[in-house]
C-alpha cells in the first residue's frame, strides 16, 4: 500500500497556519480536513496541500511525518514555495 506524508496550508492569506499528516487517500483526506472532520486543529479553517511525499510503507511515512512536524526549517521552506 502507498502512503503519503503532506502539508497543507490554511486558504485564508491572513492566517499562516499549516498542518502535517499521513494517510494512504491524499484526496479523501484533503476533504476530510476541509468538511470538518479531519485533525482537531484544521476544523474550521479551508486548507490546500503544498507538500506531499510518497512512501511504500506505513512506518517510513509515520517517521518522515514525525520529522516534518518537528523541522520548522523545512516547514517554512514548503511554505514560501506555496
């Protein structure tokens, strides 16, 4: 099964806010986080994805997600691109 590891990015211009996950359905999730029913911190806000990776196992994309979360650098990075 292939699995992803994304960013997204709020639509609002006023607000910097991004968010990053994992899933095996890029656009099931996207939709998921943009009706209100994905992550607690992405409710109410419409998101973009500006990132995503591939990965042919579970716990490569759990440990790149992990690192992407804690990497602010590379965060921004993916951010002035978008």
């Amino acid at each position: 099964m292939i699995f992803y590891v994304y960013m997204l990015k709020c639509v609002n211009d006023k607000i910097t806010k991004t968010y990053v996950g994992y899933t095996n359905n890029l656009k099931l999730r996207l939709k998921k986080h943009n009706v209100g029913t994905g992550a607690k911190s992405t409710r109410g806000f419409k998101w973009k994805i500006i990132y995503k990776k591939k990965f042919y196992d579970k716990s490569s994309a759990m440990s790149y997600e992990y690192k992407l979360k804690k990497d602010k650098k590379k965060r921004k990075y993916f951010l002035s691109l978008s």
